[in-house]
C-alpha cells in the first residue's frame, strides 16, 4: 500500500508519518484491498481548542472512503481519524461477496 502525506501550516514530522504509516499498514493487513492512501495533516491557528487537523482518503475498488478530525495534538487526531475509517471499512466488507 501506498502512503502519500501533505502538511498543510505546520513542519513536516518524521515521527508523524511513522506513527500514521504504522497504523495504515495495520489497517491494510486487516481490510487488504486497500490500495493507497493520502494522508493530510494540517493545523489551524483560529482553532484554540483543538486545532490539529488529520484527513486520509483510501483508494480502494469502488468509492474512496475519506475521514477526517480535529483533536488537540496530532496523534490523537490520527487514532480518531483511523478508527472512523475503520467503521467504514467493515461497512464497505460486508457488501463484498466471495463466490
């Protein structure tokens, strides 16, 4: 699987991406048609309360599948953001059918 990352207001962080690569390779291995994803982490300064912002789109056969969320650091921003894609996800397997 193929991860892409853009920050959008903030530094790129290495430490970051390994923790979001991380979790999106546990999620391939559990749902495997998973084909890419677009990770953007962004921060907004009108936002006092929260502020970190973390989108991922999946490609995968059939619509994408996008989450975002908005927490107060990033880390926790990417755990919401994962386990809202991994809801979809079960969604999106059940509708799949083996023959």
């Amino acid at each position: 699987m193929t991860v892409n990352f853009q920050y959008v207001n903030t530094d790129v962080s290495d430490t970051l991406s390994e923790f979001a690569t991380e979790k999106l390779e546990k999620l391939a291995n559990k749902f495997e048609f998973i084909i890419s994803a677009q990770v953007y982490i962004k921060h907004d300064d009108k936002d006092y309360q929260a502020g970190k912002i973390c989108n991922i789109e999946l490609s995968l056969p059939g619509p994408r599948i996008f989450a975002t969320s908005n927490e107060k650091n990033y880390e926790l921003a990417v755990n919401q953001t994962i386990s809202d894609l991994t809801r979809q996800l079960k969604k999106r397997k059940e509708t799949f059918k083996t023959h």
